[in-house]
C-alpha cells in the first residue's frame, strides 16, 4: 500500500475541522498537525479529533507535512499557499481562491512555476450528480442545453452553523455568493464551458461593512448559453439552493448539492439515492480526487485556474461589473 500523506489544517473553523475529522477516517491521509489563531478554535479541534498535535504557528504546522489544506480565509490563504509551495508541498485550499483578482491571478502563476500539485474545494468536483450530468450531457440524453438556473435563498447569513466564522458577514471576505453561488457557478462551467457576466445587480445593506443581501446576475457562454442567478437572504423560509440544468430533452435539478432530479418535462422526480451522510460522502469523495492530485495522477479537483475563473465571475458580480 502506498504511504500516507501527511497532511497539515491551517484554520480550524468549521469547514477545516470537518475536513479534519474525514481525513482521519481517509485510508490515504495522516493528519499530524493543525494551527488557528484561536485558541477556542484549537480546543475545539483538540476535543473533536484527539491526538492531532495543535503546533505553535502555521509555519511550524505546514513544515511538519508534506500537503497542507488552508480553510483560513481568504486573505491570509495567498501567503500560506505560496510559503507551503516554496516548500515542494502539496496545497489544497479552500474556496474561493480569494477576493483580489490580481493577487489571485499572481497565485495561480506561482503556484504553476513552483510546480506543485495544488488544487481548490468546490465540493461537486467528486459528486455523483455533476458525473451523471456530464456523462447524460455527453450521451446526447439532454438534447441541446438551454440553459442553467441557479437559486440560492436563506432566512439568514450567515447560516446557524456558520456563526463562529464571523468574518462571513462582511462585505470584505465573505457573502454568500462568494461562499455558496460560487460552487454553482464551478459547477456550471464544468458542464457547459467557460461564462463570461453580463449582467448584474448585487444589493447591500446600509451598513457598509456588511455582505449582500440580494443578488441577480446572468453570465453566458461563448456561444450565448445563459446561465441565470437569484440569491437572497430573509424570510421565514428553509434554506434554498438549487442549480437547474436545462436540456431540450431532459433537464437536471440538484438541490442542496447532492440531491439529483431528473425530468423529460413532467414533475422531477430524485433519481439518486441519498447517501446516509451526505457530508461525509461528500468530504471522501473529494478525498479520495485529493489522493490522486497529490500522487500527481489525473483527478477531478477544481485547478487554481478553474478556480480563478469562478472567482473572476463572482467579484464581477458583487462589484456590479459586467462586459
């Protein structure tokens, strides 16, 4: 059996303590050291997956691995990736890639000359629903596409689950077409190709400090295929997000990432079993692509540039910038 790699967890919020729990139960993956800025964050760590060494700083953290997943924020993500990446180490990062597209742009080149396998955390990468829809996309089984419709609505922002990662709130870094839409929109240029923004009308609330509150945007491909997007936040309602992939014959619905539907133009109907943990399936899935990048063999992680490519869009969209 091939060696485990071992892997180091800048960030330990939500996503990076989730992430830590799978790669602990990952055949592939020995997690031998995390780091946060918080100490409450450390503890939580250290009580929820016992027996990984908490280090000192995010240095001493990445220099006792040889890969190292970054689910700090944006801002400081760059400097990590680069410094890991100087160090011949693998790097995985969560999305978005950032929110400068200049410094984003500079990341990507340098992570390509320091030729290291890296990659970025858009959860469908691995799904079960994106490879069924490119494999019925490529079958002709859809006839010609008509389009995608992406809808993402909450009561509030961030999610109840989300409230220690308080910098999601704010204008500067978080938002949630930068932490939700943006999945979709990866998603969407797997399946149709490259989207350049047209048209968008993102709205804040006076607070300047203070993230959207409501987004609509449409982006088309080269060849003028629409991708549409709704995104709000308030209401008495459950949590909404839903990417609808519209063929001539037959159209695709996922609904909270891994819910696929199918219709020929009656009443969806779900046509993939629910996994019992749906998260957790998720996580291996991506694990297992993130075995394969790290081994430098072909894997189905979104690149740095697929990631550029989003966030170009995204930034595009919050700043009302349209070509």
């Amino acid at each position: 059996m091939a060696s485990k790699h071992r892997i180091a967890v800048i960030g330990l919020g939500i996503m990076g303590r989730r992430l830590l729990a799978n790669l602990r139960d990952h055949p592939a993956f020995d997690p031998v050291a995390i780091w946060d800025p918080s100490g409450t964050a450390c503890d939580r760590a250290r009580a929820e997956t016992p027996g990984v060494p908490v280090m000192a700083s995010a240095e001493e953290a990445m220099a006792a691995a040889d890969a190292v997943y970054l689910a700090c924020p944006p801002v400081p993500r760059k400097g990590y990736a680069l410094t890991a990446a100087a160090a011949g180490k693998g790097v995985f990062l969560e999305k978005p890639l950032g929110i400068d597209i200049g410094e984003s742009r500079d990341l990507v080149l340098r992570l390509a000359q320091a030729a290291v396998p890296a990659a970025v955390n858009f959860t469908q990468a691995a799904s079960r629903a994106l490879a069924e829809v490119q494999r019925a996309s490529a079958a002709g089984e859809m006839g010609a596409l008509q389009g995608i419709d992406i809808i993402v609505t909450y009561p509030a922002w961030p999610r109840a689950w989300q409230i220690d990662a308080d910098w999601l709130r704010f204008r500067a870094e978080g938002g949630f077409t930068r932490e939700v839409i943006s999945h979709f929109l990866f998603f969407s240029e797997r399946v149709i190709g490259p989207l350049t923004l047209v048209a968008a009308h993102p709205s804040y609330p006076a607070d300047p400090a203070l993230c959207e509150s409501h987004v609509m945007a449409r982006l088309e491909t080269k060849a003028g295929v629409p991708v549409t997007i709704l995104g709000s936040v308030g209401g008495a309602q459950p949590d909404r997000q839903e990417v609808t992939i519209k063929g001539a014959k037959r159209s695709y619905r996922i609904a909270e990432f891994y819910q696929l539907w199918s219709s020929e133009g009656e009443t969806f109907t779900e046509i993939l079993e629910r996994p019992t943990d749906p998260r957790q399936s998720s996580l291996q899935l991506q694990l297992d692509e993130l075995d394969k990048c790290l081994r430098r063999q072909p894997h189905l992680l979104a690149t740095p540039e697929e990631a550029l490519s989003v966030q170009e869009n995204i930034e595009g969209i919050l700043t009302n910038i349209s070509n």
